[in-house]
C-alpha cells in the first residue's frame, strides 16, 4: 500500500505538477485521516481549493487509525515524563505496541 503524505496530497491538487498527477492516476494511492484532518483543516484554505481537495479525498482510500491507534498516538505525543513532543512520525504509532 502507498500511503500519500499531505504535502503531495497538496501538490498533486495544484496542478502545478503534471507528473505527479500522472503518478497518482497510476498508482492510485491512500491516505490517512490524519492527513485529511490536516489538508482540509488549513485555516487559510479557499473555499476553491477545499472543495478541490474533498473532490480528491472521495476518490482516495483514506485510512482511519483504531481507537487503540488514536490513544497510541496521543501518549506518544504526551511522552512519559507527561510533556507534549514536539514530532512524531504516523508510522511511530503502529509500530510501537
């Protein structure tokens, strides 16, 4: 499975790159909700390119993390000593119980 990052979800709906749409339409990737959380969720987003984008995300296979999975990744963004971090990468969260 190819799971697509929301920078290249980004770039593929600019049309500003012709071969990553191209890409895209081979390949026909997923994405995860955390990634839609954060495209759709661009505070300066057109009401254009939003509706863009929800035009892009109903044609993906977009993944959604288990209740074990969302509460793996809130302590790991807590952390043990109860401090928020900074970064985690998504693939920390499955790989880590």
């Amino acid at each position: 499975m190819i799971l697509m990052d929301s920078n290249i979800i980004i770039y593929v709906t600019s049309g500003q790159y012709p071969e990553l749409t191209s890409w895209f339409l081979d390949n026909a990737p997923s994405a995860s909700a955390v990634s839609k959380g954060e495209v759709l969720g661009y505070h300066n987003l057109k009401s254009a390119e939003k509706a863009e984008l929800e035009r892009f995300f109903s044609r993906l296979n977009v993944i959604y993390p288990t209740a074990e999975e969302f509460d793996r990744a809130v302590a790991l963004r807590i952390g043990p000593c109860h401090a928020q971090q900074k970064r985690f990468r998504v693939d920390q969260v499955s790989r880590s119980h």
